[in-house]
C-alpha cells in the first residue's frame, strides 16, 4: 500500500539547519616527498586534494616532528598515471618550525630534491 509518504525508520530527532553549518574531518595519508624547500614541498600521492584547499601535515624527520598548515599549490599527473604531483605550500604561522625541518633535510641548503621517502 503506497500512500504517497516516504517512510522514515529513523527513531532520532532531526532538527533542520538553517544557514550554514561547519564541520570538518579528518583523513590519514602517507607522502612520499619529492623535493622540500623553504617555500613547501612536492609530495606524491594517490587522491590528489583539492588545489587552494589547506591542511593540517604532520612533519616528522630528522628528529623534527610536529603539525604545519599546508596549501595545495597545485596539482599535476605523475609519470604513473596512478599517482598525483602535489605542490603543498606551508602557510603556518610557525615557518621557524618549517624551516628547521628544510635544513635538517637539506644540510642547510634550503632545497633538495630526490626519491628519499619521509612523510610530510
């Protein structure tokens, strides 16, 4: 017997939003690093983000570890088409932590480039 009314099984309250509502979330993902200087990085991964999105990296080499705020500069197909280029940009107000991280991978040198692993 169909009356026209959709069924609705849920048995908790709903409340409608009015305006806008904010929420986030969170996803995990290892990079392989490219290249790293003293503007970001290029990184490697299989689900590229959305260009001009930030987000939360967490960092962790050389005995540096902590989080940054990253942007996505841009993003381009790797030689395997399977895997994305990604330019990340760090726009952290703690760029002193940015930096310590870029001479500790780069011997002081500012950049570096390379297949080398590492997360970012």
């Amino acid at each position: 017997m169909d009356d026209g009314k959709e069924s609705d099984r849920r048995s908790d309250q709903r409340f409608e939003v009015v305006g806008q509502l904010w929420g986030y979330f969170t996803t995990s993902d290892s990079l392989e690093v490219r290249d790293v200087n003293a503007g970001g990085a290029l990184t490697v991964v299989e689900s590229p983000p959305a260009e001009g999105s930030v987000h939360k990296v967490h960092v962790d080499a050389s005995g540096h570890g902590g989080d940054l705020r990253m942007r996505v500069k841009h993003v381009r197909l790797d030689a395997d088409p399977s895997q994305n280029l990604v330019g990340l940009e760090c726009v952290d107000d703690n760029r002193a932590f940015w930096d310590d991280v870029v001479a500790s991978l780069t011997g002081g040198t500012g950049g570096t480039s390379g297949s080398g692993g590492g997360s970012a």
